[in-house]
C-alpha cells in the first residue's frame, strides 16, 4: 500500500516537472490517516490546486575564446588612450565640481529669499508651498551634482 501511495504521489510530480502530462490530483485521507494522492476523484477526496513549475532557463552560452585574427593594441598605444581618458575624467570632475558650488549657492541664495506675495489688503504674506517647492528643485540639484562628483572620483580611482 505504501509503495503506491509513493508512486500515487511521486508520479504527478514527475508529470508536473516534465510539463508531459497534465491531470487533476485529488488528495484523500482513510480512517487510520493514510493520505493517498490520486488522479480519479473519490468520496471524500480534495482536489488540489497545483501550479505547474516555471520553465527552466536557458542555458548560459559559453564564453568563446578570442580569434587568433583579432586586432590587438599595443602596451604605448593603450597607455596613451588611457592618459587620454583619465585627462578627460578630470576635466570632468573639475566641472562638475564647479557646478556643485554654483549650487550650492543657488541653494543657500533660494533660502535667504522667501516666496512672497502681496495680497489685497497691501500685506504681505509667505507662499509657503512656492518655497518648499523651489528648494526641493533646489536641493535635487545639488544632490545630483554631488553624486556626479563621487561617481567620478570613484572613475579616477581605477587610475590610481
């Protein structure tokens, strides 16, 4: 009994796992608990809802081997675009660390400067959410300038 309650329960699996087959499996349990999986609906039975499994992936293509014909360069050459970049890169940073400053000052200027309004009566009040926004615009700006600044010092560092 015991041998095709597992054959019962390893076969659906088996199907389910080759995607060969597709049957409804309907799980029953007798009066001293042995529980006996099959594919024929029976008194008392549960059917079971069982997803089949995801399709494996494919197969990862091997690396191949660079042609013998390939063009090479040569150590001065790769050297000399190396120096080039590296020039570049700190053209670069200098740059941007530039801008970062302009942005900073543009943040600390935006901040001196509340957004005012006059209203009918001659007063004048703060637009509170005009201020919020530009300084949210204001502060992006220089997040992404700083961010800019590590992204190419961290560039130069290969370098070193």
């Amino acid at each position: 009994m015991k041998r095709i309650s597992l054959f019962l329960l390893a076969w659906p699996m088996y199907a389910v796992m080759h995607g060969s087959a597709h049957a409804e499996i309907y799980k029953s349990v007798d009066e001293h608990g042995h529980v006996t999986y099959s594919n024929v609906p029976s008194k008392g039975a549960i059917k079971l809802d069982i997803d089949p499994p995801p399709p494996a992936p494919p197969p990862k293509p091997k690396p191949q081997a660079t042609p013998s014909d390939f063009p090479r360069i040569d150590t001065q050459t790769q050297k000399k675009r190396d120096e080039q970049r590296k020039q570049i890169l700190l053209e670069e940073l200098e740059a941007e660390r530039a801008a970062l400053e302009e942005a900073k000052k543009a943040y600390a200027e935006g901040e001196s400067k509340p957004e005012v309004y006059r209203g009918a009566n001659g007063k004048t009040y703060r637009n509170v959410a005009k201020f919020e926004e530009k300084m949210q615009r204001l502060q992006a700006d220089v997040d992404a300038h700083e961010r800019n600044v590590q992204l190419l010092e961290k560039e130069l560092e290969a370098f070193k």
